[in-house]
C-alpha cells in the first residue's frame, strides 16, 4: 500500500512536470511571435537594401540596393511596392529582361527622386535596361533615358551616384565622379530640366582617400547651400568633410568635422536646424558636433544630447520626429538597436534587436520601412526589408537634452562633490530600497552597473573610468528616480 502510494505520488508529480515543460514551450511558441511582431517582411529579396523612397505621386515605395532577385523573380537593383505587389520599373537597372544567370550582388541603386514627373535613380550601375548611362537616367513611362557618357571619372570609367534631391526646383546630384554627360563637376551637379551644370564650381578637396570628391548630401539650409561627405584641405586646414555656398565662395562650417576616418553621411532640417549625421565623435575632436549626429543653427554647432554609439547612415523626419538608423546598439545612452527616434528632447529605442545593420528608412502610406543588410529582426527571419506595424510602441526613452534636468520622485538630492578624482556621492533625501545604478560615458557605453542598492548613499567609484564625462541614472524599482552627470578628472 505504501509503496502503491509512493508510485502514484511520483507518477503525479512526474505528470505535473511534464505539464509544466507543456506548458513552457507552448509558452515560448506564443511569445515568439509576439517579440517579432512589431515587424513583418516585405518580400524575399537575396541581397541588402540601400535606399528606400516614397513616392507620393504615385503613391509607390521605390526601393533600391544590390539585390538581383526579388520572390525568385529577376529584379535588379530596383523594385517598387505598392502595399500589395513588388514589381519593377521596365527590366530595372543591369538586365535587358533576356537574359539568364544573373546571381549574387548586383551593382547597387542608391537613390530615387521625382524631378519633372519622373523618376530619376542613381548609384554606380552601368545600364538599364539595353541602354548604357553610367549611373544617371530616369524613366520616362516607357523607357530609361541616358545623359550622354553618364558619370565618369577622368581615366574613362564610369562614376558612381549618392543622392538625388530636388532644390528650388533644380535637380541635384552628388557622389564620387569627375564628369557627368561630358561636363567637368567635381562630384556635385544640377539639373534644370534641361542642362546639366557644375555646381558654384565646387572644387576638389584633396582627402585621405585620394584627390577625388566623395559627396555624400546636399542640403538648402537658410538659403545657403551645404555639401557634406568626406573631403578635406589638409595640410591647409580649412575644410573638414562639410562646407556651404554663403553667396560668394565655399566656406567652413563652424570648425567643420574632424577625425582620421569621419564619414558625413546625410543631412536634413529639423526644427529650423540642420541636423547632420555620419560616422564621426567628440573623442576624435572635442569640438566636432556631437557622437555621431550633431545639429547646427547657422551659428554655433550643438549636440542631440549624447548622440549615438555608432554611426548613423539615414535619418528621416516624420509627424515631427527625427528618426535615425545606422549600425549604433545606443542612442542618448539608453538601447536603441540600429534604429532610434528623437522628439527634440530625448530619444527613444523600438525595443527591437537585429543582427546586422541598417542602411535607409522611409515612412510609406504612414509606415514605417527599415532596409538595411539584416537576415533577423527579434530572431525571426525577416531579411533585408521591414515593415513596422507596432503602432506607436516605444521601448525606452533617454533623459532630456539638458542632462541636469533630473526626473526624480525621491526630492531634492544632491551630487557630491562634481567633479571628483577618486568618489561621489548621491545623497537622497529618503532611503532606497532596492536600487540600482548605470554608468554610461559619452558614447552610451555602460561602464558601470550596480544592482540591490539601499540606504539614502550611493557611492559612484572612479574604478576604470578615465578623465571624461559621464552620465548616470538611478532606478528604484521600475521607476527613474534620477539621471544627470559628472566628470572625472
């Protein structure tokens, strides 16, 4: 009887064991797609994407990069999604539609624009369709147009197109050539519908990559024009990677953007600023705009509070908030896995991680879409382009612009002593009770993080710090009780 008994209560607990391991993994397969389902694929495309571009006209997103195929359809370099349907724009870019065994990386489109009514596309192609043109051509609504020889370099070879944007009803054209149909133009040209031209006769700036301009954006910024990428006048010093047209000559910006591998990537105007974004930091040169992004007013150059930990590669504006992606894991010091969005103040994380960059963002019909080099979102397979459908789902935010501008439930507190070379204290008017504390440095890098803090004292410890400044935040609970900084020295 006993050891009946004994049977039945172990064969019962065996049971409830594997009831609960049935009851996890139905669990893991429930929660699985809810981690991913912020974001759904759009299309089976085999290599990256470079640039997304909504077309409002339309009502189309133009997408391009160096894929070759699209849902096991031939679409080179180009295709375009209409919510429903990706197709493509006669045979696209790099096939005459004939023939066959096109595969792997295909020579990338980089940037779409609508100029005239139509839709103008560059990057470092060769042809579209049967027709040779070099990196520039649009398409007219039957077939792609060629501007004479194209974009070449002074030995003959064919050039390569950045970014397409219209200006004050002219056509720009920026990126790495010497020429476009015939005209000398030293990496920047325009378009008036008719005529190509230099533009202000922008000269070349010698960089360490070679005696070639490398122009990566054009931006109209209070009526005065701004070129950045990556060129400088070293050993002169006078210009670093972004310069403006002030109505007579070529001229620095503030002290421009420094550093032995500064990449200025993209700019635009938000807030009646110029926000300027890249590969570039504060530890490179104290005197760059900030870590990776930077905002400039005409005058003097400022921060977006402490930027982000990598670069940024694209930044859009949408309903009044700046949005920025790139191969950065923080923004503002809080994570933000290659994307973030910034309201003026503070930015904020979508709670999503990827395993590989993004390269260009674009908002469709209202949405939100990501490409970039990606083969998961959340672990999920989702490759190369993304749409959002998480609503208005924000994952963490960062402290406002000012840092001194404490968030804290707990009442007055005070940092002693700011700055310090050994310790400091935070002394809370109240005690805590299970606390921690998170030590970030100027490029959101976590350097320290302590857990199961009490009392009404934290001690921050210099530890491994070096001289510098620092940003910390106190969390009791879920709740922020306060964040600000401090230098080391």
């Amino acid at each position: 009887m006993y050891l009946q008994k004994t049977i039945t209560i172990r064969i019962n607990l065996l049971k409830n064991k594997i009831m609960r391991c049935i009851i996890f993994i139905i669990f893991l397969l429930i929660i699985k797609p809810v981690i991913s389902q912020n974001w759904v694929d759009v299309g089976l495309f085999n290599r990256s994407i470079n640039v997304l571009y909504s077309d409002s006209v339309s009502n189309e997103l133009f997408i391009g990069g160096t894929f070759c195929f699209v849902n096991n359809d031939t679409m080179v370099g180009m295709a375009k999604w209409n919510g429903h349907q990706l197709t493509t724009l006669g045979c696209g870019v790099e096939w005459n539609c004939n023939t066959t065994g096109i595969s792997g990386y295909c020579s990338p489109v980089s940037s779409f624009v609508r100029f005239n009514n139509h839709i103008f596309v560059t990057g470092s192609f060769t042809y579209a369709g049967n027709k040779t043109v070099n990196g520039i051509t649009y398409w007219n609504g039957s077939e792609w147009i060629n501007f004479g020889t194209g974009l070449k370099f002074i030995d003959g070879t064919g050039g390569m197109g950045a970014k397409l944007k219209v200006i004050n009803n002219e056509l720009y054209l920026c990126g790495v050539f010497d020429s476009i149909a015939g005209i000398p133009v030293n990496g920047i040209a325009k378009y008036n519908g008719t005529n190509w031209s230099a533009v202000h006769d922008f000269p070349i700036i010698p960089t360490w990559q070679g005696g070639m301009n490398r122009i990566h954006d054009i931006e109209l910024y209070k009526n005065e024009l701004y070129v950045c990428g990556i060129f400088d006048n070293l050993p002169i010093g006078t210009i670093f990677n972004i310069v403006k047209w002030d109505g007579n000559n070529w001229v620095s910006v503030g002290n421009g953007i420094r550093g032995t591998f500064v990449v200025v990537s993209s700019m635009l105007v938000y807030k009646n600023e110029l926000i300027v974004a890249g590969m570039f930091s504060k530890s490179a040169y104290q005197n760059n705009p900030g870590e990776n992004i930077g905002k400039w007013d005409g005058t003097h150059w400022t921060e977006l509070a402490s930027g982000t930990d990598d670069g940024i590669w694209d930044i859009k504006v949408h309903n009044d908030i700046l949005y920025a992606c790139g191969t950065f894991e923080h923004a503002g010091g809080i994570p933000a896995d290659e994307i973030a969005k910034w309201d003026g103040i503070k930015w904020c994380g979508l709670g999503t991680n990827f395993d590989n960059a993004l390269g260009t963002l674009d908002f469709y019909r209202d949405t939100l879409y990501i490409g970039g080099g990606f083969w998961h979102i959340n672990g999920a397979d989702i490759q190369f382009l993304a749409k959002w459908t998480g609503g208005n789902y924000v994952d963490t935010c960062s402290n406002t612009t000012s840092i001194a501008e404490i968030e804290n439930t707990m009442g007055v507190y005070s940092v002693y002593p700011n700055p310090f070379s050994e310790f400091s204290v935070i002394d809370f008017p109240q005690p805590l009770t299970k606390a921690s504390l998170i030590i970030y440095d100027v490029l959101g890098k976590e350097v320290q993080h302590k857990e199961g803090l009490s009392g009404k004292e934290i001690t921050i410890s210099r530890g491994s710090m070096s001289n510098g400044l620092y940003f910390y935040r106190v969390i009791d609970g879920n709740i922020i009780i306060g964040q600000g900084k401090f230098v080391v020295e």
